[in-house]
C-alpha cells in the first residue's frame, strides 16, 4: 500500500507540492489522511506530503496555517490554496484536477 511521503527540506523548496499538515492525536486528521491514501492508493503513486505541524512550528507560522488537517497547495512557488475542510475524496479532486491535472491524462 502506497502511503503519504514525509515531507524533506528538499521537498519544500519545490516550485510544486501538495503538504498534508496535521497532528498525530487529531481525530479529523486521521480522517482526512485516510481519504488522501485512499486516492493515492487508486493512482498507484505518491500524490501528497505529510507534515507534523507540532514538529515545525516554524513552518506553520511561515505558511500561516491556522488549524489543522491542512492540505497546503503550493504551485509556481506561492501557495495557492489552503484547504481546512477537505470535505469528501470527491473534494479534494476537485483541487487535484486543478493543482494536478496531469494525473487524469493517459
């Protein structure tokens, strides 16, 4: 089973990524990581990176995420979007047909 990467310092300085921020004893957050699995799992490749906010508050402050799960979307070295209510799998495909529209391309 494919599971979410952990975010590098490599990573983060990528002009493009989708972060996953959570923490480990958030209910919500295990929540929303199942549904990002599961979407990985149906693509059969790495989609998403995690992060442990309470690991980098530095980070947090730098993005200004506000609460947590947070699926932070940075395209062409700005983050675009930050989504706080992911909802349903169906939402988050909504910002994977418009952040990734490469995975819907065969």
């Amino acid at each position: 089973m494919i599971s979410l990467q952990e975010a590098t310092e490599e990573v983060l300085q990528q002009e493009r990524f989708l972060l996953y921020i959570y923490t480990p004893f958030c209910g919500t957050c295990s929540l929303a990581k199942s549904m990002l699995d599961k979407i990985e799992s149906v693509h059969g490749e790495h989609i998403f990176y995690e992060m442990n906010a309470s690991l980098n508050p530095d980070l947090m402050q730098e993005y200004k995420v506000e609460s947590v799960p947070c699926l932070l979307i940075k395209d062409r070295d700005e983050v675009k979007e930050k989504v706080y209510a992911f909802r349903s799998i169906p939402n988050i495909y909504n910002y994977l047909m418009k952040y990734k529209p490469e995975l819907f391309v065969k």
